[in-house]
C-alpha cells in the first residue's frame, strides 16, 4: 500500500495527490491535520511553509552579511593599531 492509499487520497484527482505528496514531504513528520480533499488548506500550509523558509534565510543572509561587515571593519582597526 502507498502513502497515498494509506491517506485515502488515491481517488482523487492527479493535482491533490501531488499536492499531498508534497505537503507530506515537506511537512514531515506530522504534516497538519487537513481533510484529504481540502486542495486550498493543503496549498496555504505549503505557501505558508514556503514563505516562511524564504523569510528565514533571508534573515541569516542580512545577518551574515552585518558579521562579515563587523570582521572585515575589526581586521581593518587592528591592521591601524600595528
């Protein structure tokens, strides 16, 4: 049996079972609890996880940039002092 008969989603259409095999891949291991044919629920969990996966790593981008500016203008201080 597959996943997607164990999820009872077998019968429906090709693009709700693509859109619970992605849910259940990016979700894991307990992907929200939706109804199986509940196609915009499973999409804005999916945006949501997307969305907030972009936010995050642009905020580690911003944030390892501002270190980076911080060691290269300490490198450049203690270069003065010597």
């Amino acid at each position: 049996r597959s996943g997607l008969d164990l999820a009872g989603v077998s019968e429906l259409d090709l693009g709700l079972q693509y859109v619970h095999a992605a849910t259940w891949i990016l979700l894991p291991p307990a992907p929200p609890l939706i109804e199986a044919d509940s196609r915009y629920e499973r999409l804005g969990a999916l945006m949501f996880f997307i969305i907030t996966v972009l936010v995050i790593g642009s905020a580690l981008s911003i944030l390892t940039g501002t270190l980076n500016q911080i060691h290269q203008v300490n490198s450049e201080r203690s270069k003065k002092r010597r």
